[in-house]
C-alpha cells in the first residue's frame, strides 16, 4: 500500500494546476458499509467483521472529503477474551474521473482516533483499561454508479497505528446514496464605469429602450431593433431555420422549410444514462435500431430523437442534459446504425412536456425519457 502515496501526491498537483470550472458539482454521499478486517499481530486480535457509515462531500468533480465511523468485537487469538473496537476519521479522497462516469475509481488518505476497549477479560495493553490511539490510513478503491442516486462502492485501506507502530488492513463493500446539486459560481467583479450603461437585458448588444425583441435567446445573431435575424425573409429566425434558402414567398412550416411536417409515428427508447450523463454504448443499439429498421422500411421519412427530463432542478441545465442526451441516441443512430445523417436531429425539451406527474418518483422517471419522432413532410 505504501507506493501509492506518490500516486496521491501526484494527483494533489495535478488538480492545482487544473482551472475551476464556471459551474460545479456538490454531492453528499451516505456510505453504509460491511468490511473485513485484519488486525496486526501485536494487538493479539484475530480478523472480524467491522461495520460503519460515512458522510462524504464530494465539492469538486475530483475531490471529497468523508467523516466515518466504524466498530467491530474481535475476538483475542492467543488468550481468552474480546476487545470491542470504535473508530471516527476523515478522508480525503481523489477521483481519477468525474462523476459523470460510470466507474469512479479513486485513491484516498485519511486519519482517525480508534479505540479498542475491554472485553471479556483485558484490552490488548493494560489490564483491566481501554487503549486508544490515533491511525492514519490510505486506500484506493471504486465508486460504480447504478442509477441516478444509488452507487456501489468498495474499498481496500491500510491503516497505521502511529503509537505502537502497527499495521492493520481492511477490505469494504458498501451501497451509497446521492444526493446532487449543481452550484453556480458567482458573476466576476466589474470595474465601476462612470456613468450607468443602457440596460440589455438579453445581451444581445440592443439597448432595452429600443429592443422590439427583448427575450432572444443568447448567442443568436440580431438586427438594429434587437430581434433575430431571418436572411431569407420566411417569417423563421435563422437560429431556427433548417432551410435558411427558401423561395420567396414560399409557405414554410415551423423549421423554415416548404411543407409541413408531420409526426406519424412515436417510438419510446428505454434507454437509461449514468447521472448527470449523456453518455452511452452498444448497450442499447438493439433499443436504437427499431428507428433504424423503421425508417429503412419508409425511406420518405426523417426523425426527430426528443429528449426529456422531469422538473428537479433548474430548468436550463434539464433542456441542456435532455439536449445532450438527445444528440448521444441521435449520433448511435447515424454512426453505428447507418442512418443518414440529414434524416436526423436532436431536440432537448427539458421538463416542459411531461407525460406524468412530477409531485412522485413514479411520475418523474416515466418524464426521464427519449422519444423518436418518426416524420414525413406533406
């Protein structure tokens, strides 16, 4: 266990390097767990089981830090007898990836104040009295995301008693609930200006005294009155505009294109992403190319791959996760299926078109979901 403390310093240098991010994450973690451990042999205790619970912070997509307790009875291996065991520490602990991953495998250091007290007859060291000393420790171990809120963790740490200069070892196994939170970083300090600019609500570089647009969406390019701007004259924004080169006069539909689309069919795509993640594999290829078979079937038809969300949390970061997690299935559906790609787009609706209710758990994992819109235009 000794040579990865190097790794751990490593890892330390790494992350002062690293810029912070605009946004991060918080998670606070309860870490129930079983473990096995074994004692050094000058404690003349044999190995047992040892149980406890840890409350870990995780405030950066790396780094947490984790209080636990734990105890255990074992029995004396060369005499009679027991000696009860408590111990209460924190530990620092190092992701190698962020929490968006699936496998979060992660090395840790840590220290404590462990007690082993009388049992049936003495305590290791003095009759007839408790024997307590301070343990530093380090482990490395894994973190394995289940679901949204649920992870499986195991763990494998050294511990050093640093008063009489003993080594014991544990192995843990345990179930962790998350509860997440994304926190914004506040706005940078601006230098005072002598005199109050025009208020721009919007950003869009059109003072509010004369924007007839006043809530366009950031980035989009904008006129002299602050309303986007629409090059082919089709009554469609070009930020929206998927035919930006439509006849003059030409009836359009909502995409800016001639005709109208029409959703025939809806297909609903069980497939499950990591939290926060919009990450996925050949998993759910087979799930995927009922879309695929379908539109090789009707080749007059496109689709549009919709993702939702349910309403916990802020509303932009639900439209901006369902918008990722959207374009992941749409990409497994022109990379790997074959599917081409001018057939295909990607929308993130968020949590503005539930299907049931979110007031339950029930209700907002059926509004976690993909959609594949299958549409042919008339």
């Amino acid at each position: 266990m000794k040579i990865m403390r190097p790794v751990v310093l490593a890892a330390l240098a790494t992350s002062l390097t690293t810029p912070a991010l605009a946004d991060r994450q918080e998670t606070i973690y309860l870490n129930p767990f079983a473990g096995f451990q074994l004692f050094d042999d000058k404690r003349d205790l044999s190995e047992t089981g040892t149980f406890g619970v840890g409350v870990e912070y995780r405030f950066r997509p790396h780094w947490s830090v984790e209080a636990l307790y734990s105890r255990a009875d074992a029995d004396r291996k060369y005499v009679d007898g027991s000696s009860d065991f408590e111990e209460i520490r924190v530990d620092g602990t190092y992701y190698f990836a962020g929490p968006d991953a699936v496998w979060n495998p992660y090395v840790s250091l840590g220290a404590g104040h462990a007690k082993f007290g009388v049992g049936d007859t003495i305590s290791y060291t003095t009759a007839g009295t408790d024997h307590e000393e301070t343990r530093v420790n380090v482990g490395a171990g894994f973190r394995y995301n289940v679901s949204d809120g649920i992870s499986i963790r195991g763990d494998l740490r050294e511990f050093h008693g640093i008063d009489e200069s003993t080594f014991d070892t544990m192995v843990s196994l345990g179930v962790s609930w998350a509860f997440t939170r994304t926190v914004s970083a506040p706005e940078p300090a601006r230098a005072p200006e002598p005199a109050p600019a025009p208020m721009d609500s919007d950003n869009d570089g059109v003072p509010d005294n004369r924007d007839q647009c006043p809530n366009t969406p950031a980035g989009v390019q904008v006129d002299s009155q602050g309303c986007p701007l629409d090059s082919d004259g089709d009554g469609v924004p070009d930020h929206r505009d998927q035919c930006p080169d439509t006849t003059a006069g030409a009836t359009v539909d909502e995409t800016g294109c001639e005709g109208v689309t029409e959703t025939i069919e809806t297909i609903e795509l069980r497939v499950q992403f990591p939290t926060n993640s919009s990450v996925i594999d050949a998993t759910y290829d087979n799930e995927i190319r009922q879309v695929a078979d379908f539109m090789e079937e009707y080749p007059e038809t496109s689709v549009e791959i919709a993702g939702h969300s349910d309403s916990i949390g802020e509303a932009e970061y639900n439209r901006f996760l369902s918008q990722r997690r959207a374009e992941a299935v749409a990409n497994r559906l022109t990379s790997v299926l074959g599917v081409d790609p001018g057939r295909v787009s990607a929308v993130g609706y968020g949590e503005a078109e539930p299907i049931a209710s979110n007031d339950t758990p029930a209700g907002r994992s059926q509004n976690r979901r993909v959609e594949a819109r299958i549409q042919v235009r008339r």
